[in-house]
C-alpha cells in the first residue's frame, strides 16, 4: 500500500473515531463501530492498529495535528490577536463539541489506569503549553506583553478552560465557556497586555 494510501486510510480511520465517540461515547465505542463509520471491515481496523487503546492514541496526537492546521499561525500577525484566536477554538467548537467532550472526558479519566493515554495527553498538553508560551514570549519582545512567566501563565490558561469544559460537561452549564472566554479575555487585558495597548477584541 503506497504512502498516500496509507495517508488517506489514517484520515479516514480518525474521522470515523471521532463521530464514533460523539455517537456512542468513550465506554461503548468499539473497534466495530468505528470500522461501521469507516465503511471498512473490522479486520480492515486491525491492520492498522492492534488494540483500540492503540487507535485512541493515534487519535489523541491527530487531534493535536489538526489543531495545529485549524490555528495556522502568521508571523506578521500580533501576539495578542493570535493568543485570543487560540483561546477561543480551545474553548468553543462545532455544533458536536459536547458530545465529544463527553467522549473525551471519559477518556482522560482512564489516564491513571493506562500509561499510553496519559503519556500521549501530556505530550499533547507540553506541546499546547509550549505553543502559547512561545507566543506569549514573542508578545513579551515585542513590548505587547507584559513580562510575565510565559509557561506559568499558559498552563493557567490551559487549567482554566480544562476546568470550564468539565464543569460544561458534568453540570451540564451552558453558560460557563462564554463566560470562562470573557473572563479570559478580562485576565489577558488587565495582567497580560502592557498598559496602554488596546484591549483584545
């Protein structure tokens, strides 16, 4: 099988994972029902990844690739427009982001239990923590920012809206990611941004 083959099954497989966890969730998703999604065999499943715990790590580092591509960062845009475009898509998604939040809720509390899962989540959140580091470091050197600990101040962002999206999930408040995002913004503007700059819109 040639590599743009291969490429195309890869795709394929991990758009078929995510509308199976948003259909049936972390504790029902079977290898079955996401060879269903694909339209394939579940033999054909297994020539790719041996265990399900294999393909949902697969598709935890896709997840951070497509992220990567939906953000497309400019070198000439400003660090402060860049940081708010970052938040917002972490916060909010597509009409079927609750469902695979759940999905994913359920996944991550099996991290204690599996060392595949929390390694491949932290490599995905060092890599998250290290994007909007750079940023913040960028927006530093360019008297944008204030100098702040980059790391410390991303991974606070990051917890933050961690904690938004479980609370979103397991209360079942639909008002806490508008209201986690405002505040966000209210936090870049008031701790962030040097004084005089222009509040990010």
């Amino acid at each position: 099988m040639g590599d743009g083959d291969t490429e195309a099954a890869h795709e394929a497989i991990m758009q078929a994972t995510y509308r199976a966890l948003c259909e049936h969730g972390y504790a029902d998703l079977t290898m079955k029902a996401i060879a269903e999604e694909t339209g394939k065999s579940k033999a054909t499943l297994h020539y790719y990844y041996d265990t399900k715990q294999d393909l949902l790590v697969a598709f935890l580092e896709y997840l951070l690739e497509s992220f990567h591509e939906k953000v497309q960062l400019r070198d000439d845009e400003n660090p402060a427009a860049q940081l708010t475009t970052i938040l917002e898509k972490l916060v909010f998604g597509p009409d079927d982001y609750k469902e695979f939040q759940t999905a994913m809720l359920e996944l991550r509390s099996q991290a204690p239990y599996s060392d595949a899962y929390r390694a491949q989540l932290r490599a995905n959140n060092e890599e998250l923590t290290a994007l909007l580091a750079g940023i913040i470091e960028r927006g530093i050197e360019d008297g944008v920012f204030q100098d702040v600990d980059p790391n410390r101040t991303a991974s606070y962002l990051l917890s933050t809206i961690d904690g938004a999206r479980t609370r979103w999930i397991v209360l079942d408040d639909d008002d806490v990611l508008t209201t986690v995002n405002e505040e966000l913004q209210d936090y870049l503007a008031e701790r962030v941004l040097v004084d005089g700059q222009e509040q990010i819109e």
